[in-house]
DNA sequence: GAGTGGTCTAGACCACTGG
DNA sequence: CAGTGGTCTAGACCACTCC
C-alpha cells in the first residue's frame, strides 16, 4: 500500500481504503483482531487522530468492532443479517455468503439529460453510461439496479463482462476511480407489474427503492444509482 | 449553556447538543450564518479539533451547510423535503411546517420480556412503559409509533398529555436524559388491515418500517420504538 | 490580503481490560 | 501493571473565497 501525503485524497481515507481493502479481500479474516490504533499510527506513519478517524469511518459502516480496552475487531457477517444500504450489492451477498451475479437487461451510452446533468454536477449532454441489471444472489432474483455512470471516467465499461464481474470493482482497479462517499435516499413502494415479474414476486408486493449518488473520494459524481429490492429479502441498517 | 469537561459526555457532544438546540428553538434560522469554527473555539472554549467533531456530526444530520472558504451556515428545510430517519417525529413534521400531534392508541406499565430486556440492556421483567401512538401532521395521519422506554428513566410519564407533546421534548426537559446515539433498521412492507384503516390507506399500499433503539449520550439504552410510516409520505435520506 | 473550512501532528489524559 | 480504545489540546498548513 502506498500513501503519499502529497496526494488530494485525504491521508485517513486512504487509510481507511487500504484496511477495507485487507478486509474485503480476505486478508483479515470476520472475527480477527486487528492491530492496536498505535501500531497502526507507526504502520502508516500517521498520527492516532488521523487513524483514529479512519476506524471510526470503518466501525460507523459496520466493517470493524472497536472494544474498548481490548481492541480492534473484524467484524463477524452472522451477526448482522442487515445491510448497510451505501455497500455495493457484490460485496453485500458476498459477506452474507451467497454468490452473486447479474443479468445486464440493458447497456449502451447516451446522453445527460438537464436533470441528470444537475444530478451529477456535469454539463447537458456529457456522454453517460446506462446499464440497468437485474442482480441475483445463488440465482435468485435480488434486485434491479439502473444506473448512469460518467463516461469519461470509464470509457471502455461496456466491453467488461458486466454479467460476473462487481461494477465497482471494476470501476475501482481498472478506471483508478477512488470511490467513498455517497448520499442516498429510501422509499417504500409496490412493484410495478415488470418489476414483479424480474424478481419473481406476486402482487401486490412491498419493495425498498432506493437512489444515490456515489462520488469519488475528492467529491466528484461518478454515478447515480436508482435500486429495487425485495422487500422479503432486504432490510438496511443504519448507525 | 454549561459545558462541563468533567462530565462523562464528551464535549464535542455537549456543543453539538447546544448548536442543535439554538437551531431547533429558532434563535438560529435556516440559512443563517453561524460563526466561524475559530469564534465557536473561543466561544466554548475547546480546541478546533473539538469543534469540528460536533460541526461534522451536524453536517452529517443535514442541520448544517459547511461551504469552504464562505462559512457554516443553517441548512435551510426547504431543500430537503426528505427526512433523516434518526430524526423525532415531531422535529421533522415542524421542519416540513406542518403542525405535529398524536392520538394515544395505547399506554400503559408493563415489564421486560426476555427480548426487549436484551434489547434494553436490562434485566427481565424490569418495569417498561408501553406506548401506542398515531402520529399527525396537520391532522393527517403520517405514522404509528409503537415504543417501549425504561421506566425508571422517566417514571412519571405517563401522567403527560402525550397528544401533543413532543415525547423526545418531556424526555430531555422533563427527565434530563441527553438523547444522542440512534441505531436503526429500515425494511418495506404492506400496511395490514388495521395499519391501512389508522393511517386511511388503501389496501394494498406500501409502508416504510424502522426500528430503532435510541441511547442516552453515555450509551444507555431508553427506548425501543417501531415506527410504520405511510410509504407515500416518507422518503429517508442517509448520507 | 485576511478569513474560511478541512486536514494533520505530537503530544496528553482518561476509563477500561486482562494478566 | 501495561496495553487498549476514546477524548482533547495547541498548534500548523492547505485550498478556497471575497475584497
């Protein structure tokens, strides 16, 4: 991991990035005890406020326990069935042990129109990516997510098997593209007659829809997000 | 206001505490400009590190705008018609100014079950207040509130003309209990029968669900509450 | 230029845990 | 006791805005 104090991102944000990364990949297993915050501090060079800042962001979305006294724990997924709603949904199903996969319903590249331009700070008719997926976990019909993504950020997204692989990984080892904050909206809703039948429900049924701008770490929009889930399989937790 | 470094809460806490107050009880209007985090160290007398803390925990309630190099300012209410979900009831239908009330559905003493005591964090069969509440903006019906508090916090509530005051109000005046930390659950869900008859919905008709234990600023829990909200009222927004 | 919000450091102290 | 997470200070520097 390299952090640079020259950089724009911020140092506790790229901190925070590189454990997620650890705990994300696997490298530190649900349960382990992480480092002591002073071992860290040595480890990246920083000082305890701006690690301690960086764990807080992490404990805040779930990702580690911090005991006082004791110490710093990966958190363990058995314990919250619930879902942070600004996760991506690969890494959701994934913590929740399933498998998931995507049936992409629609792809191709247009244009912005003057809301979505407004949406994502960009000017009327900047080239956008639309992809809308039907998302699946072991197989089953989870969610349907449309989204616009900036092209110029991502150029070449559509040649990627966007059926197998995580958008945001993708977005994020191949494109350099530092996602972090996000602000998202929730409602409640029935599913439309074509959304019931993608995600195999009977009507009427209740699902979550949710909207949300995910930025870079330097505050720049990457992507709206409009997402539908069943209301039988997804609760979100908040802290 | 009194801030106290000897007490348990912390100090970002306690100015946190009195900023949301000076905007809640209007000394503070919305878009007025607060002063600067230099003026509000020496108001308080804390550090700027201090400051920032409660500043930030504010900003990310939505009740403050930071904008760089301009100053902080009081979010102003009409840009937000959506609600954060760790708001009171009250407080948020008097930010869409609309005027708050309720019908007691149901109040009574009652003790913990093996759950809710694990929930509260208290032994069985300790005495719990029970209550029921149709809660309404301008008269319409918006929500039902369903909350268990720990009796000993606030032993005498019940003798309250909980109609029209502001539950979180009695609680912090009244009782003295700093209510700070908040964890919630969000999930979809059709209204039942006697759900869609409270709130004047039709059947079928979707409706947003929490469930939220809220925490004393020390970290004790007071209240469960599981809240139904008409899903054409109700949109919450997190970032 | 002076003033703003945002980041960061190098120390310090506290309450708590466990041997 | 030493080690842990949590809070706090008094400074510093940066990019930005407005005059």
């Amino acid at each position: 991991m390299t952090l640079s104090t020259q950089s724009v991102i911020p140092l506790y944000s790229q901190i925070k990035e590189s454990l997620l990364r650890g705990i994300l990949q696997g490298e530190l297993r649900p349960g382990e005890q992480l480092p002591s915050q002073r071992e860290l501090c040595e480890q990246f060079g920083a000082s305890h406020m701006t690690v301690r800042r960086a764990i807080e962001e992490l404990v805040t979305l779930g990702y580690i326990k911090a005991i006082p006294g004791k110490g710093l724990y990966v958190a363990t997924a058995e314990l919250e069935p619930e879902t942070s709603p600004l996760v991506s949904f690969t890494e959701d199903i994934e913590r929740r042990g399933m498998h998931a996969s995507s049936r992409v319903l629609d792809a191709y590249k247009t244009t912005a129109s003057t809301i979505l331009a407004k949406t994502l700070d960009i000017h009327e008719d900047t080239a956008l990516i639309y992809l809308r997926r039907l998302r699946l976990g072991d197989g089953i019909p989870m969610a349907i997510q449309t989204c616009y993504l900036v092209h110029s950020l991502c150029p070449t997204l559509l040649e990627y098997d966007l059926a197998s692989d995580s958008l945001y990984r993708i977005l994020q080892n191949d494109f350099h593209l530092r996602l972090n904050d996000c602000s998202a909206m929730i409602e409640s809703a029935l599913a439309s007659e074509e959304e019931a039948r993608l995600l195999e429900l009977p009507i009427p049924s209740p699902v979550l829809i949710t909207e949300q701008i995910t930025y870079t770490d330097i505050g720049r929009p990457v992507e709206f997000l409009n997402a539908i889930y069943r209301g039988d399989r997804y609760r979100f937790r908040l802290r």
